[in-house]
C-alpha cells in the first residue's frame, strides 16, 4: 500500500478543513497525532476516530483550523508519522459531511408540542423523556446541528455532546 | 526452535550488522545484559545515559551506520532524551533501547517506570513500546529501515523486562526472521519528480548569480561526490551550512564556505545577493535566513529535500522536489548535461568577479595576541588545521568554539565534522567524538570543546581511558560561557550575568590526569604547535589539551538575532573599509 496526499484547497470555508487520515490500529496513535498537533501548534477544531471496516487500520477525521499554509504542512507532517497510512482532504462541496449531538433538554411535557413545532424541519430523535426534561438526538452537517442546538437552547439545555464531524468524499 | 526476548534482540542487533553498543545496564534491562556476555557485539560502558547516546551519534555520523545505544528504564531513559532529541533535529540514525518495567507493572508508578514512549514521542523519528516478546525480531527489523531510510532519525525501542527475561515464560516464543516489513505507512520516495528536475535544471542554467545552499542531506544521502560533479559542470559556487561542513571541499575555488550566523561574509552575502538559491538538502533553520522576510529577497529557489514537510515549511520554493540528495543531484546533472553541458550555463562572469571581489576585502580575520596575553581561540584551530592529518576527524561542541572550529578548520573530506546543529546541545563533543573513534579507529578524532561543554561530559573520558579510546581534546579554556558572554556584550550593555567560571577550578590538567587521561596545559602561541604534534603522537591513551584562551576574544562575522542577513558585522579591524 502506498501513501496518496490529495491538497486540494476547500474554496468554502477558508478556516476549517477536513483532514481524513487512515491509521495504522495501533497502541499510542492518538497520542501520536494529537502531540503533533500541539507541538507544532496547529489547532484541532473536532477529531473522530473509529476503526475501519478493516480492523487493522482506523479512520480518524480531523477538522483543522488553519490556513492554507498550515494546512499543507498539517497535512505533511501527519503523513511523516509511520502510523499513517494515506491522507485525503475532503472538500465541501464534495464530501458528505455529518456531526451527530445527543442533547437532555428542560422539557416539561406541557412544552414538548412547542419543541415539536420549532424542530420541524430537523430529522430529530426522542430517545428519553421523563416528566422534567428529555434527551433528543440529532445528526446532520454542522451549521444544522448548530441551528438545532440554537433552537433547543431556550428550553434550557442540561447537557449536551457533540461528536467530532466524520466525513466521505462524495459520489460523483 | 523456542527462544527468549533478550536472545531474539541480540540476534536481531547482530543480523542488523551491529558491531558495537554504547550503554549502561540496570535493573529492567538486566536480562538483556546476560547474553550480552556471549555475543560478539562490543559494550562500551558509559559513565552517564546521555553519554552513551551521543556516541551513539557520533559513530553514526562517522560510520554512516546506525549507532545503537542500550540503557535501562525510569531515569536512564530520560538521560537519553536529550540524544534522541539532538539526533532527531539532525536527522541521525540512530537505535535507543529502553528497558521497561514489566507489562503488568506499567501504569502503576513502579519503581523506576517513566512513560518513555510517551515521553520521546515528540524527538523519535518513530517508537515502540513493544508488547509481547515475539515482536521483537520483526520490531528492531522495522526499527532499523525506518532509522537509515528517508530522512534518517532515532528510533527508541522499549521493552518491559517480562518479555526479556528467560526465566519468565512470557519471553518465550518460536524463532524467526523477518523477511518483510510491517510498515504499510513508510515508504521513503528517492526519485525526484523527473519534470521538476528538468525545470530546475533549466533554472540553473539561465541564472547569473546562483547559489548551491547545501545542507546536511548531503552526507546523509552520502551524495558529495555527486555535488561537486554537479558544481563544476554548472559551475556554480557552493556554500556548505554548518551540517555540511566537509561535505564539499574547503579548497576547492566555488567553496563559498559556511553562511549564517557566524558565516564568512561572501557565503552570507552572496545567498542575499543570489538570483537563484538551489537548495540541496538544506532546511532554511533560522541560523541561516536570519530575518526572514529580509532573506534572499531576489531569489527564486529550488529546494530538494527528502522530506517533503521541508518543502515550503520556512521559504516558499518555485520549484519543490521531494527525493534523496543524491538521486535528485544525478538527475540535475543528467539535465544539465542534456541542455548543452558546461557550455551553455549563463554567463557569470560578473558574478564570479562581485564574489571573489568580498571573499578579497572580508576574508575570516581575527588579531593575534600580544605575547604574554591569552591565546586567541582562532588561532589554536587554525593550528589544529595545520598540524592534524588530512583525514582527522573533528566533533564539537556548542558556542563559541564550534563556530570557530566551523570556520578555521579546513574541511576537505565528508564525514570529517561532527557537531550539534540543530539542537545546540552542549556537552555533545566528547561523548560524539568517543563514538566516532570506536567507528573509526584508524583515524585521528579531535574534539575541540570549550570549558563550559568539557564540564558538562567530561566524565566520559573516564570511559575513553578504560576502554582505550584514544581520542584528543582540544579544550578551549577561556573560563567563560564564551558565546553567552559574546551576546551580553554586544547586546546586554556588557553587564556580564552568570557566565564567568572560577578562575582556578579546575585544574584540567589534574583532572584530565585523574581520569586516566593525559593532560597538557598550553599558554602562550608558540606552545600551541608543538602541543598539537604531542597529542597527536599519543596513540594508547587519550589526551586533554586545555588552550587558556583570551574570553574577550568573540566570534565574527555575526548576523545578530532578528536582522537581515544584509546587516552581517564583519570583525572590527574590517569595519569602516
């Protein structure tokens, strides 16, 4: 297998890329990228890692913010660690992109019609309820999962968690 | 057949073609130190962990192989992060062996545990914190490539005491050799992109003030001989940086010799003044752009570089080549010679006349002492230089006489000069210089030192005597951190803080004697000669020559911190011309 770097720039959203690395699945390779990332000072915006559909490697998505120079000295340097296998930049306009949040929200179930109405629009899960608040899930890119947190915010949000993004680059 | 861990790593070593290790055992690395008895690997024991590490790169450097070095785990292990961090900067080949505590132990503070792996995860080229004894052959077979290939580093190997012990049955496993690597992330690109090289090579040919900045990619790729093939068809002048010293010839007419921070003033100006800079395994540290925005401002450059994070890293390259040093160089010269040769490079007749015109009125000066007055520090390299056979071998250490040693020594071969470049780490001289003569023992090794690295490591040349390595020090005494004084005259109002030694201790003569060395005390300049021939005549033992040098003697040309390279400060005799 050989190593493949793709560079080509994201014309959307000058500040944030998506950096998709295929890992070796090997003790210390978090570890690895996220001492990289610090030492060189680069800042990881979110970071998502799981196994691949082949169990020897892992799949790690890394939103950098950075510009375009550092992107490409990002990208280089992840590409030195001998874990790495191969790196691709996902472009916008041509990746398929999701965050997934879980959210408990104060919701009383005199309230849960309202919450109803201003979700339309949003895909959205109830996957708990109990008679003060309930938790609700949601997956989607992520200005929609900011625009769903935004609208669950007046209820009164107890906790939330958001994934790091993952990403695939689009069918043609 | 069944085997154990330490046996397995000894084979492995062996099959790897090492010869000798430079270490010091204890308690976790014990079982690895049994068999160590009947191998026919050398030990060279060290009096300090970093010791051992930087022989380690010193017989590296020297040798071209990778340089081994073994000591056990807790604070062992941390006394060789600085090794591993100077080898890492200066791309050395190099192999630490860790022992570890054993695997149930790990994560419970255990007597003498450190997170090792954790802990030079940033200064390693890669490690390994290995698991199960079984992967050990394939580990330390692993460990080599990825140390020698591509742009060459250290690699550390930790191993928990378990799995090399023969009474514990987790070392034992089934033998075997690896035939593959397991690496599907390493593979190091030598070719450079053949399109790019012919675009360079037509660069180079219509430039009329070119450079060839050449870095310590040179040796590693082991490429010198290719280099100066490539400057005299182009005819293009060469400066060598301070990790490629020796790497071109210092006698040969388009050696501009070294630029940078205390380079000569034609080497500096001339990368400024350049309307193309070819960068031949060279990194633009900051020791050589100085002010960076104020860097070769009329230069276009083509950088080659084995790693291609170097490529547009510090300076934007027109034109970038991912590929070894050597490779790339056959391929400009293949280029060149396709496009008409010698006879078709551009004419730079001008260029030749403005450089030689400095290298006439800033040539690397310094003032003789008066007699009774301490030695000048330039004055006993430029000695050195000519008294020291051809192929002497120098290591150094880091200040004021490393610059000096870089700029009076006159390097003719590759592989002549050993030094810390990157990491600036002082104390590194005596151990390199061990290491480097225990490489080459047929060759006459000097490490030149000053006093404030000579009492960083000097108990290693306790570990010289004992095992007969006959190498000589040239230590230039001037009781000062001299180059920290440099700085707080010239920028501090010479309000002189912490860099004074005592004047009286130690007596390094005494000292030298006391580790079994022999020890000369040389003060006044026609000593200085005949000190050099003694020292060089000792063959059985090594030597301390303790030079009192004069501490206000100071190093120039000086690009000071943050100003452009155009603003070099020759010596003063040369001001005002």
């Amino acid at each position: 297998m050989s190593k493949t770097v793709s560079t080509e720039q994201n014309p959307q959203t000058p500040d944030l890329h998506t950096v998709v690395a295929h890992v070796e699945n090997k003790a210390g390779v978090l570890a690895r990228i996220a001492g990289l990332f610090s030492r060189r000072g680069f800042n990881i915006a979110s970071l998502a890692v799981a196994p691949s559909d082949d169990d020897r490697f892992s799949r790690v998505t890394i939103v950098v913010d950075c510009d375009a120079g550092a992107l490409e000295q990002v990208t280089k340097q992840l590409f030195k660690l001998i874990n790495v296998v191969d790196i691709t930049i996902l472009v916008s306009g041509s990746a398929v992109e999701r965050e997934f949040v879980l959210a408990c929200v104060a919701c009383p179930p005199d309230r849960r019609d309202e919450l109803t109405f201003d979700a339309t629009g949003f895909d959205h899960l109830v996957i708990e309820e109990s008679s003060e608040s309930m938790i609700v899930s949601f997956s989607g890119r992520a200005e929609r999962v900011d625009e769903f947190e935004e609208m669950l915010r007046p209820f009164g949000i107890i906790d939330i968690q958001r994934t790091g993004k993952v990403a695939l680059k689009s069918l043609d | 057949m069944k085997t154990d861990g330490a046996n397995a790593l000894l084979r492995a070593l062996e099959r790897e073609g090492v010869d000798v290790v430079f270490g010091m055992p204890g308690g976790a690395i014990l079982p690895v130190y049994d068999p160590l008895l009947d191998s026919s690997i050398r030990h060279i024991l060290v009096r300090h962990e970093q010791g051992a590490g930087h022989m380690a790169e010193g017989y590296a450097h020297a040798t071209g192989r990778p340089g081994v070095c073994m000591v056990t785990s807790g604070p062992a292990a941390t006394n060789i992060v600085t090794p591993l961090a100077d080898a890492y900067m200066d791309s050395i080949p190099m192999i630490a062996i860790t022992g570890q505590v054993g695997t149930n132990a790990i994560g419970t503070d255990a007597f003498q545990e450190a997170d090792t792996t954790g802990i030079t995860m940033a200064v390693t080229k890669h490690n390994y914190l290995v698991q199960s004894a079984d992967q050990i052959p394939q580990v330390v077979h692993d460990a080599f490539y990825i140390a020698t290939t591509g742009r060459p580093g250290p690699v550390l190997i930790d191993l928990p005491k378990n799995i090399v012990n023969p009474n514990d049955p987790d070392s034992i496993f089934e033998d075997y050799i690896p035939t593959a690597h397991d690496l599907p992330g390493y593979k190091p690109q030598l070719d450079g992109d053949a399109a790019l090289i012919t675009e360079a090579a037509e660069m180079m040919r219509a430039a009329k003030r070119p450079v060839l900045y050449t870095g310590g990619g040179i040796l590693k790729a082991r490429a010198a001989k290719e280099l100066l093939e490539l400057a005299e068809l182009t005819g293009i002048p060469v400066v060598t940086t301070l990790m490629n010293r020796g790497g071109f010839p210092d006698r040969h007419p388009l050696n501009l010799g070294m630029p940078g921070m205390h380079g000569n003033y034609t080497a500096v100006t001339a990368m400024q003044e350049a309307d193309l800079l070819v960068a031949l395994g060279a990194r633009f540290d900051d020791r050589i752009t100085g002010k960076l925005d104020e860097f070769a401002p009329h230069a276009a450059v083509i950088h080659v570089d084995i790693d291609p994070a170097e490529l547009n890293k510090v300076r934007r390259a027109n034109v970038g080549i991912q590929g070894d040093a050597r490779h790339v160089i056959l391929g400009l010269i293949n280029a060149t010679r396709e496009l008409g040769g010698h006879d078709s490079q551009a004419d730079r007749s001008e260029w030749r006349q403005q450089l030689s015109g400095w290298q006439e009125k800033y040539p690397l000066v310094f003032e003789q002492s008066e007699p009774g007055q301490r030695l000048m520090p330039h004055y006993v390299i430029e000695e050195l230089s000519r008294i020291t056979p051809e192929d002497t071998i120098v290591a150094s250490g880091v200040g004021q006489h490393q610059m000096l040693a870089s700029q009076f020594y006159e390097f003719n071969h590759p592989y002549t000069w050993i030094n810390s470049g990157g990491l600036g780490t002082m104390g590194f001289s005596i151990p390199a210089a061990i290491g480097a003569k225990v490489g080459m023992p047929d060759r006459t090794v000097w490490a030149v030192d000053g006093d404030g690295c000579f009492q960083m490591t000097s108990q290693e040349m306790i570990t010289a005597a004992v095992e007969g390595i006959a190498i000589k020090v040239a230590l230039l005494n001037n009781n000062y951190l001299g180059m920290v004084r440099q700085w707080q005259e010239l920028f501090y109002d010479e309000r002189f803080s912490e860099v004074e030694f005592g004047p009286t201790v130690p007596d390094y003569k005494m000292m030298a004697e006391s580790m079994g060395c022999v020890g000369i005390r040389v003060e006044s300049p026609e000593e200085v000669g005949p000190a050099i021939e003694a020292a060089n005549e000792i063959n059985d033992r090594p030597v301390v020559v303790e030079f009192r040098t004069d501490p206000r003697a100071n190093v120039y040309p000086m690009v000071p911190a943050g100003v452009s390279n155009s603003h070099i400060v020759v010596d003063p005799s040369q001001r005002d011309q």
